[in-house]
C-alpha cells in the first residue's frame, strides 16, 4: 500500500514538472513536422466561441493512410505519456495533463465499458430501441441527459437530416443510428473500428480500412451530414489499444470534413469545459476548451453550441459544424 502510494506520489510529481516546462515554453510558435500536421494554419481568425482556423488538407492522402496497416499496438498502454511526446500531448502546455486517470482493456471490461461492441445488430433489436426513445426512455449507454441532449440536437436540424445519407463516427450500440432513424433519416452508415453485421435495411456499417478501400476505388459518395458521440475524445490515447497520436482526433475530424458534402453538418460531441480551458485526463479521455477546439473546428464554419443541464464537471454538449 505504501509502494503504491509513493507511485502514485511520483507520479503526480512527474506530471507537475511535465506541465510546468511545458507551459514555459507555451507561447513558442509551433514548429517541426508534427506541429506542420497537427496545428498548422494559414489564417486565424477571431470567431463566436473560439477562432477560426482555415488550412489546407490533402483528403487523398489522409483518406488513404486509413487503409494502412498500423504498428503493432504497446500494451497495457502507458501510465504516462511518453518523454518524447509529451509536449504534442499538452501542446506546448495549452493542454496540460489534469491528472492520472488510468485505463486499460483489463479495467474498462470490469466496468462494462470496453469490449462492449455488439457484432450483430438486428432490425429487431435496432426497431426496439426506436419504439424506447420515442417513449423517452434511456437508450445510451450514458446518462439520461444523452439521450434528451441528442433529441434536442435533431428536433432542432431535423431538416438537414430528413431523407438524408449521414456517416456516425465510434458506435459500440446503435443507439444514435435509432435516434437518427427516428429523425427520418435516409440511411445511416456507421464506421467503427471494430467489424460489425447489421441487418437493418437503412444502416450499414464500415471499418476505417473498408472506408479507405472505397474511396480509393472511387465508390465512395460524400455523406450528406456526420454525428460522433463521445469517441473522439479517446481517440489516439491508447484506451482501446489504438496507437497513441496526440492528434488523432484531429485527424478524424479533418477526415470527416474530407467525406462530408459542402453545405453539410457535423454534429460532435466532446467533454467541453466550463472554464474554457483544454485539458487531458490521461489516459481516459479529454476535455475541450478554446485552444483544442479551434484545431478540431479547423476549415468548419460553427453554426450552434447546443447544451443540456447536467451536474457533471464538464458541459454535455453538441457543436455544430458545417462544411462550406
């Protein structure tokens, strides 16, 4: 017990001095061929609730790189974020590490969180949980205010999602595909990194590999609109045994908004904090403010901010983007 209190102590200690060099060095200009990637920008603007960044991307190549086989993952994945890739992880100190918030595959699945991906959706099952939600019960697998938080979200743009083909991004359920059903949607395809089987005539399902594969064959069509729910901010932390990436969320949105049709909308949802600030907890999950955000929203116009009340620490909330 002592041993493992004097690690955790440590611990805590390393994260301090991390954080604190890191932040000596925030204001520095982003430079090398990591930053080039991630946070590159050819303008910046002041914006409603964060600036605007507009930058150029090149679809062909990252869409392609989706289909590459990855390393081989590290696992358990690392309790601290590696030295040499700690200061990508805080952004130079704008994104501190908040504190230790471990995971890994071994823990999520005693908490029912992790391999939890249902291989098999069935039209019976996926047309049970749209007669749930439009009785208003719980569907999610988080708490009652997802559900009336997405509800609110489509009543709101049900126009752009009518008859309309949309991509959701991360699904362990289809609870959200059931949402969108119910919202009149067209079709819904869902890309998660795990195979999944559906039967359901208006939902097909595709993994990043599949998606590569058929845009490089020029069978792809871009989605008419775009939804993720609690996903991209895990991506790239190595919770799942993903590879780590300090920008793999903002890789997938540049992603979404290469696959989305101009004019189209994308609805994310992310931990966003009340104070505005960006943070990790490492490596759980992380939380947006001003500085992430405004790489996440790069080349996107911001059209709503839509929140529901909800006595968690961070705010549940929807921004909505559109692709010009």
């Amino acid at each position: 017990m002592i041993k493992d209190m004097e690690t955790g102590v440590n611990i805590c200690l390393l994260i301090a001095i991390f954080n604190y060099l890191a932040t000596t060095v925030a204001e520095v200009n982003y430079s090398g061929d990591f930053n080039k990637q991630c946070y590159s920008r050819e303008s910046e603007s002041p914006g409603i609730y964060f600036p605007v960044i507009r930058r150029h991307w090149d679809c062909p190549e990252m869409l392609s790189e989706m289909g590459e086989e990855q390393d081989e993952t590290e696992w358990p994945p690392p309790r601290f974020p590696p030295e040499d890739q700690f200061f990508e992880f805080t952004m130079n100190g704008l994104m501190p590490i908040q504190r230790m918030w471990y995971f890994s595959r071994a823990q999520e699945k005693n908490l029912g969180k992790s391999n939890n991906i249902d291989p098999h959706w069935t039209e019976t099952s996926i047309k049970q949980l749209q007669s749930k939600t439009k009785s208003d019960e719980v569907i999610s697998s988080y708490e009652v205010e997802s559900d009336r938080l997405i509800k609110k979200t489509l009543e709101k743009f049900r126009d752009n999602i009518d008859e309309k083909h949309g991509i959701v991004i991360g699904s362990e359920r289809p609870w959200l595909e059931a949402h969108l059903l119910n919202a009149n949607a067209k079709h819904v395809t869902t890309l998660e990194y795990g195979s999944i089987k559906s039967d359901h005539s208006k939902i097909s399902t595709l993994t990043p590999v599949e998606l590569s594969k058929r845009f490089q064959e020029k069978a792809l069509s871009q989605f008419d609109f775009g939804f993720t729910y609690s996903s991209l901010e895990h991506s790239g932390l190595g919770r799942y045994g993903d590879p780590l990436d300090p920008c793999g969320d903002l890789k997938t949105m540049a992603c979404a908004w290469c696959i989305i049709k101009p004019g189209g909308l994308f609805f994310l949802n992310v931990p966003t904090s009340k104070d505005n600030s960006s943070h990790t907890f490492w490596n759980a999950h992380r939380v947006y403010g001003r500085e992430r955000l405004k790489f996440m929203a790069a080349n996107w116009n911001v059209v709503d901010k839509i929140t529901y009340p909800t006595n968690n620490p961070d705010t549940d909330t929807v921004w909505v983007f559109q692709k010009p």
